[in-house]
C-alpha cells in the first residue's frame, strides 16, 4: 500500500478515506455517506482533496469522489451506502 494512504486503522483494523475537491456536489453526497457509515460502525475515515496532492489528482481526478477501503479503491462517483456498510463489515 502506497505510503500516501497508511493510517491508523480503528476495531477491526479498517480505515477508510474519501478523495475529494471542493464544489463538488457529488463529493458532498459521498461525505454524508461515509461520516454516516463509518460512524454507525467505529470506523475511522478521512478526507483528502485532489486540489492538495498531485499524486491524487493524476490518480483520480476523472472519477471523483473516490471511497478507498484500506486503501484500495472501493468505488467512485456514487457511495451505495449498503454496499460500503457490507464492505465494512466484511460481509
């Protein structure tokens, strides 16, 4: 796993990051999204902005917002909240 995407992983050793920008309405979706499942389940999560690292913005930049699970990309776009509650809960 890319250096860029290692951090403290909460019970149950997952983590989860959202890539954003700002102004991006689907971004907002997504954030609502993820705050609202990662919290029901204890999971820590974080944002980043493509803005703020080229890295991310070379990566990512036509498929914003993108929802990393343990640093592996988990979706785009759209966040199915069910679908990342079952990811999260390896089921």
């Amino acid at each position: 796993m890319s250096p860029l995407f290692r951090r403290k992983a909460g019970p149950g050793g997952r983590s989860v990051t959202l890539i954003r920008k700002s102004g991006c309405h689907l971004c907002d979706d997504a954030e609502r999204v993820v705050d609202k499942v990662c919290g029901e389940l204890g999971v820590p999560w974080e944002q980043k902005d493509i803005a703020d690292d080229r890295e991310l913005y070379d990566r990512y930049w036509e498929q914003i917002p993108v929802v990393l699970v343990d640093g592996r990309q988990h979706t785009f776009w759209r966040v199915d909240e069910d679908r990342l509650r079952r990811e999260l809960a390896g089921r």
